[in-house]
C-alpha cells in the first residue's frame, strides 16, 4: 500500500521532486525523456522503476508515485522547497508544444510560466495555474503569450508587454499584483511608468529580491554583437533567476533556451559591472552602457562575437 498525503513531510516533497528531476530527466536512459514527451506522466514513472527497479530504493518509488498523483491532479497543497527545487525547467522549443515559429520568440512568457508554477506550488495558489504537467504548463504559456502579445514578426516580448500582460493574467485569475517592478533604460507606456523604479539594475536589488520567496525574478539579457568599433543590440532574452549563489555576482537560473536536461546542469550566471565606458546601439539610439552589468556563464550560452547585457530586470509577486 502506498503512504497517503498526509504521511508526507514538506521536506521529503522537495527532495522526491529533485529525485524525479535526477532519475527521469537527467540521463538514466535518453529514451525516458522522449517517453515523457509521448505518455502521461504516470506511466512513465511505472514504466521506468519496474524496468529499473533494481537501481533505485523502493522508497523512492513510493514516494515518487505519491508525487506523480500530486502533479497530474495539480494538488494545491502548499509545497515546502527553494525556487530552485519547485521551479520548472520548460524549453521554449519543445516540438510538442507547437509554439508559433518553433516557439523561438517564446523567451518571456516561458520563463514567467516557471515563476508562476513555483507560486502556484510553494504558495498553495488555488485557480493560478490549471495544474502542473506538462501539458498543463504548454496551455500556460500560450495564455501568457496572448497576454504578453508575444510577436515572433516584431522581436519577441519587450518589457512594457510583460508588466501589461502580467495585470492582465493576474486579475483573469482573481489575484493582484503585491509587487511589480521594473528597472531598464527601455521605455515603457504611461500606463506603466508608475512601475519603472529605475533604469539602471542594481545587482543588490537583483539579489534580495531573488531570495524572497514570494517574488519572481526575470531578466532580460541584449544580445549585443560587435560591429567595427563598437556594439549593436540585436535582440534579447528572457531568464529565470531561481536563486543566488556564494559570491554576490553568481545566481542560478533557468534558461528556457536549453533543453530541460541541460537546463538543470548548466545554471550559474555571473553578472559583472561595466566600469568602464561603452557606447552601443540600440532601439533608442546610441547609449552608454557604463553602470550595467553584463552577464556570462554556464546558464547564459552564447557566440563569441556577442556581449550579453543586462537591460532589463522585472520583479513581482501575487497575492489574493
């Protein structure tokens, strides 16, 4: 007989969610994941531990089979564990989603989904999200991408569309915004500069807000790509930060960008100031990016010719 609920504690929650992550999505065999993809959840957990069954502890599996009723079911039960433990690793790209231009442009409202699973999940936030599975997190994304007007044939998603998108979605759900923040040099619309607290992020901002467990942290990282003697921007990117690291400068991400096994191993970004004076150009002309930060490291990949720059940060948090 399999253990109820209610004979779980929060923490074993937590680290049955990271041991599904482990066995199911980081390489036992590359064919599970592609079943995860092709059946239900459930049956990929049965599958699996009786085929390896001998290579994991049956707690495990009970524990596991008990987590899978709670995903598929979408138990809204308020779960105990980091961002980094309940945050999600969805691809932007995954074929079965059938995201308009192979959901290329998808950066945004993916990387918002993961907060919002998180806040559903940590917070016990009825009528948030519809559930937790993949298909569940697929139909997510969609209706955030219709809220974010996300335009594959314009760029993607600027800020101004996410804090717009975010009180739309919000109140769809009947909650409020308890916070929304905004710092970049881009422009915003008058309905949204009561939002934009500054146009410069602060990496001590960044931080604090990355450790408060009730607030979602975003940034947008410009692709700047040397030309001749200087830099243009070239489009950009959404990123999750789920937490931040030892050093001040080090935080852990989820990179929507990366395949969801890759994800989960490659999250470290380093953002380091510029000190120094660089002129680019961007959307508003020629600019100064001296005083911003930009960003590197196992969780950023990128081509050599570009200099990722942190030109954006949005923080919020929802409350009923």
């Amino acid at each position: 007989d399999l253990p109820s609920e209610n004979d779980v504690k929060e923490g074993d929650k937590a680290f049955l969610r990271r041991e599904i992550e482990i066995f199911l999505i980081d390489g036992t065999e590359p064919a599970v994941e592609a079943e995860m993809r092709a059946v239900s959840f459930r049956q990929v957990v049965i599958t699996h531990f009786l085929r390896f069954g001998r290579r994991v502890k049956m707690s495990t599996c009970l524990w596991v089979t008990l987590l899978v009723t709670t995903l598929e079911t979408g138990g809204w039960a308020q779960t105990a564990g980091s961002k980094a433990d309940l945050t999600p690793a969805f691809w932007q790209r995954d074929p079965e989603a059938g995201f308009e231009d192979e959901g290329l442009m998808h950066c945004a409202p993916t990387a918002v989904s993961d907060g919002l699973i998180y806040l559903a999940q940590h917070n016990g936030m009825t009528g948030l999200v519809a559930g937790f599975s993949h298909g569940n997190q697929i139909e997510l994304i969609k209706e955030l991408a219709d809220d974010f007007d996300t335009d594959p044939s314009v760029g993607g998603t600027n800020p101004d569309k996410i804090l717009t998108g975010l009180q739309t979605f919000a109140s769809a759900k009947g909650y409020k915004l308890s916070k929304l923040e905004l710092k970049t040099w881009r422009g915003v619309t008058a309905a949204n500069k009561k939002f934009k607290i500054g146009t410069k992020p602060d990496i001590g901002w960044v931080r604090n807000a990355a450790r408060e467990e009730d607030a979602i942290v975003i940034l947008n990282i410009g692709w700047y790509y040397k030309e001749g003697d200087g830099y243009t921007r070239k489009g950009g990117h959404w990123i999750e930060v789920v937490g931040d690291e030892a050093e001040e400068s080090d935080f852990i991400v989820r990179n929507p960008l990366l395949e969801p096994a890759r994800q989960m191993k490659a999250t470290s970004v380093t953002l380091t100031s510029i000190d120094d004076d660089l002129v680019v150009t961007n959307e508003s002309g020629k600019a100064n990016m001296k005083g911003y930060y930009e960003a590197d490291g196992p969780g950023l990949p990128h081509g050599k010719t570009v200099k990722p720059i942190l030109d954006a940060v949005i923080v919020f948090g929802l409350a009923k």
